[in-house]
C-alpha cells in the first residue's frame, strides 16, 4: 500500500501547527491536571497528555480503564478527551445524536479488543444526557461542546475546556459502572 506523501500545503500546516504546538500542549497540560483525580479514581492507566489521529480529525489525550469502570474485561476500555476539527478526518461520522459540524472539544469513552457495531437499544435508552452514541468506533460515547460556545480568550478557554472535560469524565465515572454485565 503507497502512503500519500505531503505537499507544499500540508508542510505549510506542519509550520503553523509547531509554532502552536506548545500553547496546545500547556491547553492539555491544563486539562490534564483538572481531570488527574477523577482519572485516578477511576483507577486509569497509561495515560497519553496528547496525540493526533488524522483518521478522525482529532488531538487527544486518553487513559485505560479498569474495573468497575471498564465495563468488561474482555477488553482495554479508554477514556480519551481533546479536540476534534471535523473537516480533518472521516471518523465518528456515525453518532445518534450527531456531532457537531464545527471544531468541537470531546469526551469519548470505548474499547479495542471486542467488535465494533452499533450500541444496544437498552444503552441508548440509559445514556446521560448530551453524550452520542458512536457506531462502527472503537468509541461507543462521545460528548461534544462546539469551540465557538467556549471563550476566545485563551486563559478562559483553556480554563472552560479543563472545566467542561471534567464534567464528562465525571459523568462517565458515575455511568459506567452500571454497564457491567449489559
């Protein structure tokens, strides 16, 4: 299989990417640090501050799960959380209710080790209010809050997004126990 090679463009946007890289990083250093005790409390794992995954247009960072936030152990279950930008990647195309459109901030919880598909009626019907269901992903809950909602000013969007992600992942770590065995 060839790999598509850059072209001017796309070394263009690696110039303007690293000279945004580290404000990116202290934005998910930030977030990191808000959500290190909820992340410890749900006994997490392996964590990454961040990397890129073209496939689905998004920065993230993430974490494993272990009981009882992983709902089974038939598989590696992940918290991530990071930055979506929708025109970059194919993924997650599949969402009930969709994501938005726009470059979004998101929360995604899934697993890798047991097969992808649509999730059950009895999940959907359970799921806590603003998170989507995902299918075909390895994630199969994603929450999403558009950029445009969050304020310009970098110190309170940085300080918003830490604030946002933490109340997904703590809705997360009061869900997820009651999947075990659905």
């Amino acid at each position: 299989m060839h790999k598509a090679m850059p072209d001017a463009h796309d070394l263009l946007a690696a110039e303007r990417f690293l000279a945004a890289e580290a404000r990116i990083g202290a934005l998910f250093e930030q977030t990191e640090e808000a959500i290190a005790p909820l992340l410890r409390s749900m006994r997490a794992t392996g964590r990454t501050t961040y990397v890129t995954d073209p496939e689905r247009g998004v920065i993230w960072g993430h974490a494993f799960l272990r009981p009882p936030y992983a709902p089974s152990v038939d598989a590696e279950w992940f918290v991530g959380w990071g930055l979506r930008f929708p025109d970059g990647g194919s993924g997650w195309n599949g969402t009930d209710p969709r994501l938005p459109t726009t470059p979004h901030a998101i929360v995604a919880v899934g697993a890798s080790g047991t097969p992808t598909g649509s999730p059950s009626p009895m999940l959907r019907a359970r799921l806590p209010r603003g998170w989507s269901a995902v299918s075909g992903e390895a994630a199969f809950l994603a929450a999403s809050q558009p950029l445009l909602e969050l304020p310009a000013e970098p110190d309170a969007l940085a300080a918003a997004l830490a604030g946002w992600t933490f109340e997904r992942i703590g809705e997360l770590s009061a869900f997820l126990p009651s999947l075990a065995g659905a």
